[in-house]
C-alpha cells in the first residue's frame, strides 16, 4: 500500500503542470558585451558605465526597494559569442539583456532575445534596421542616419574648401559598411565628389595601399569607418604618410581607448557624438563625478551610453510595477519581461547623461541633442580628450 501511494504521488508530480519560475532578488539584468578580442576597448567603457549605473540607481532604493544586479556574459568581437552570451544570459533568467557592443552581432543575437520575449535595449548599435528585429528589441544609440551627417557639415563650416573626399569603412563589420553608406550619402547630398573609397579589414594592421590610393587621389578630407584599433592604425599610418587634412571619424573612433593607437597623430580628427561629459544636465553630472571617481578619467560616449541603457530599463520595471500594481519579484519572470517591454515602448520620458530620450513604439531612440567633438591630445601622446567643436 505505501509503495502504491508513493508510486501515486509521484505520477501526480509529473502530471502536474511545472510551476513557472518567479524573478529572483535582486532583479537580474543581462550585460552582453565584448570584453575581450579587438572589440574589448568599446566593452570595456560599456562595463564601467554599466557598473556606475549599477551602484547609482541602487543607492536610490533600485526599483522601489528592490536591488538590482549586473550579470554580464563577455560577447567577445564576433556573432558566435554575441550569440552564446545572449543564451546564456535567457538561461539565467534575466529581466533583460542590455547589449551587444556591435550591431553585427545584434543581427546574430537578438533573434534569439526576440524569440524568447526577453527585452533588448542596444547600448551602441547604430546600423540600420536594429529595432526592426522585433518587438522586444530596442536600442538607446541614435542611428547613424542622424548622427553622421553632423561631423560632415561640422567639417565644411571650419573649412569651407573642402571638395574631394575619400572614404575608407571596415568591409567585414555589419556597422561600419551600414555607417559608410550613410556618410557617402551625405558627401553627395552636400556636393562633395568622392574621390577615393577604400576598403579594409577590423584585423587589417598595414594600410599601405589604402593610403597610397587616397594621397594619390589628393582628398582635402578622409572620413573613416571602422572600429578603434583598426581606425587608429590609420589614422597613424595617414599622417606618417604625409596627409594633412581634415579627418572625420565615424562612430567607431568615439573612444578615448583609441588614444594610445595613433597618438599624438589622433589631434584634431573630428567625431560626432551622441554625448558629451560637459552637457549641463543633473544627472550627468553626478555620472561624470562618479566615474571620474572610479577610473581616474571623464566618461566617453559608450560609457554614458551604457549607463542610459541600464536606466532605461531600471525606470521600466520602475513603471511596470506602477502599472501593474505588482513587485517585479512577485511575478513569473515571462509576465516580468513582458511588462518592462511594454514600459520601455510607452513613450515615457528618460533623463539620462545623453539628455532626455525616449522610445517609440517601434524601439527606436527619439534623441534632441548631438554634439561635434574635436580629439585634442595631452603632452603625454597618450591620453587625451574630446572638446567640443565650437
């Protein structure tokens, strides 16, 4: 008889439908970004201001009360680590998942995200078609649509002479090839005549024949596109070759990280950004105290953009549990994810160090404010600082 009860309970446990997992406390939220490989100088800014996020909003009382914690998965400089920290990260039973660095791992990992209805906010995915991924996918990194064509006008107005432009973009990133083709058209838009377009690899550290080719062509202006250290080898390479004209970099150069790649020789190259740690806004300046205070240095653009995206979704479980009148950890974690990306697609309004900032419905950053920064390096030629182009 007791074999037989035991044998009854057991079928009952296995018949019984499995009881959906609550959220943990603290509220785990993903940070899939590349720490090692050629990308780890973006991940690297990207942790820092994440961490800074981490620490800021907690000791406001995190999401009415509740902590939340960082759990980051490294996404190394490819899709297939993108794709493996994204699994990861669903399987730790996230909330969300803030990343990846470039937006040619996003077309690789965020399917996954989507698939599993676990929101995505993009620290620094500026490619086209980021949002459109799907429903749960969104980013707080402004298109380079909107964002590129400033750096190039920033240019014409400081040298009005300026013609014949080449153009050099990493063939082998989703980012750069999406971003050149937005800065050609801007160069035809503006009349320009392109003179040169070069291509190159992220791996590429000798770019003897893409310079040849664009002093050959007599460029009065170089815009580039590509990650940091590539760009920066470049850019070295440009100057020691004997170019001696304008240089704009597109979002790839928007790291002090580059600073010991070229050196001295980054003086002067201009970058449109979506921040700048001088933006007299409140929160930013408690950010840009508080990372200074931690890594002895001012917070570049990934940085701050890193932290807006941990923000934006700790001000969407902030909203959800306002609207649905439930704790974030009261909640099966489907229904938890559910509500933060319905709280993050609301249209509700984010002051972040970026200024204030929303989401369409789409996933898409509504953004007022940019800025044109000009690289100006220390005696060191080792650091140096983006100083905003009057």
């Amino acid at each position: 008889m007791r074999r037989l009860l035991s044998c009854l309970a057991l079928l009952f446990v296995l018949a019984a439908p499995a009881m959906a997992e609550p959220v943990a406390k603290p509220i785990p939220i993903g940070i899939a970004v590349a720490t090692t490989s050629n990308v780890a100088l973006f991940g690297e800014e990207q942790v820092n201001g994440a961490r800074i996020a981490e620490a800021y909003f907690n000791a406001q009382g995190g999401v009415n009360g509740t902590p939340i914690k960082l759990v980051i998965q490294d996404t190394a400089g490819d899709e297939a680590g993108a794709v493996n920290a994204f699994q990861s990260l669903i399987s730790a039973k996230v909330v969300g998942i803030i990343g990846p660095t470039l937006s040619q791992q996003a077309f690789a990992a965020a399917p996954l995200a989507e698939r599993a209805k676990v929101p995505v906010v993009a620290p620094s995915n500026t490619a086209k078609g980021i949002p459109q991924i799907g429903e749960y996918i969104s980013r707080i990194s402004a298109p380079m649509t909107v964002v590129a064509p400033i750096s190039l006008k920033k240019a014409l107005a400081i040298n009005p002479n300026i013609k014949k432009v080449a153009v050099l973009f990493a063939q082998n990133d989703a980012f750069s090839t999406s971003e050149t083709s937005v800065f050609q058209e801007a160069i035809k838009t503006l009349n320009l005549t392109m003179v040169s377009v070069q291509k190159f690899q992220t791996t590429d550290t000798d770019f003897t024949t893409q310079v040849t080719a664009i002093l050959g062509a007599r460029a009065d202006l170089v815009v580039i596109s590509g990650l940091a250290a590539d760009s920066g080898n470049l850019v070295k390479q440009l100057r020691q070759f004997g170019y001696k004209g304008q240089i704009v970099g597109g979002n790839g150069l928007n790291s002090p990280n580059m600073f010991p790649v070229c050196g001295a020789l980054c003086e002067g190259i201009l970058v449109a950004q979506a921040y700048s740690p001088m933006a007299e806004l409140p929160v930013n300046r408690d950010f840009v105290k508080k990372f200074t205070e931690a890594y002895k240095k001012a917070p570049a653009q990934f940085s701050a953009q890193a932290f807006t995206a941990v923000q934006a979704v700790v001000e969407a479980l902030r909203k959800a549990e306002k609207d649905t009148k439930k704790k974030i950890t009261s909640m099966e974690l489907a229904e938890a994810r559910q509500a933060v990306n319905k709280a993050l697609l609301s249209g509700m309004v984010i002051h972040s160090p970026l200024g204030e900032i929303s989401l369409d419905r789409q996933g898409e950053v509504i953004q007022k404010q940019f800025y044109v920064s000009t690289i100006k390096m220390n005696p060191d030629k080792k650091t140096g600082a983006f100083v905003l182009t009057k």
